[in-house]
C-alpha cells in the first residue's frame, strides 16, 4: 500500500503448515506427490517458503499480519491473511475469533508481544 516505505519485521516468522491435499496441489504439486507427501509428514505437511508476519509501516502508522510468500532471496509477495490461515500457522493462540489483527501499536508489540505471546520476539 505504500511502496516507497519500507516494512519493519516485528514479528517472527510464523511457519505454515496444510493439512488439506488441495493446498499442495495448488502450489504446484502432482496428486500422487502430495499424496505421498501427506502420507510422509503425517498428514501435517509444511508449506516452505511461507509464512506470517508482523510489519510495522510508518505510513500507516500501525502493524499488518501478511502472508508472505518466498519466490527466491528477494522476490516475496505479501497477501493479507486470509482468516482460515491463522488454524495452519505453527503456535498461533487464535486471537479471540478476529483473524485480522490489525491495529495495534508498535510499543505494545514490542512491549508485550503480538497476541501477547512473549515467544514472537520483536526487533
Ligand atoms: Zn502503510
């Protein structure tokens, strides 16, 4: 949304994970290797190169969650979370039945962690 201002992490990166067949198929795999895939890791397969993250932006003067996809060590492409997502990230207290936490600030985050959850680590 504002391009010329640069995102600050104040987030971890928080790991992705399916449980479905379709979402390796969408992202590129074979039927029979996402089978095996599934059969592999338990039914619980990570979705490498994806995750969510926290970003301050100055602009807007508050914090996004985005879905962020890698292409390669510099292509990324940020999505807003869609609020399924939130079940299939790795330690996520689902935040009281809002998916989109969007505004809070950037000194309760530092201060308390996102969610509250001390782990998340910020800058
Ligand atoms: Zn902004």
């Amino acid at each position: 949304m504002h391009p010329e201002t640069r995102l600050l992490s104040v987030s971890a990166k928080l790991s992705l994970f399916t449980t479905e067949l379709g979402d390796l198929i969408v992202r590129g795999h074979g039927r029979a290797t996402a089978a095996n895939l599934m059969l592999a890791y338990r039914q619980v397969v990570p979705l490498h190169n994806e995750w969510l993250e926290g970003f301050w932006c100055d602009d807007c003067q508050q914090t996004r969650w985005w879905h962020v996809q890698r292409h390669d060590r510099v292509r990324h492409t940020l999505r807003p979370v869609a609020p399924g997502l939130w079940q299939q990230a790795a330690g996520v207290i689902h935040p009281r039945g809002n998916p989109t936490v969007s505004d809070f600030s950037r000194r309760a985050a530092r201060a308390n962690g996102i969610h509250g959850l001390k782990q998340f680590g910020t800058i």
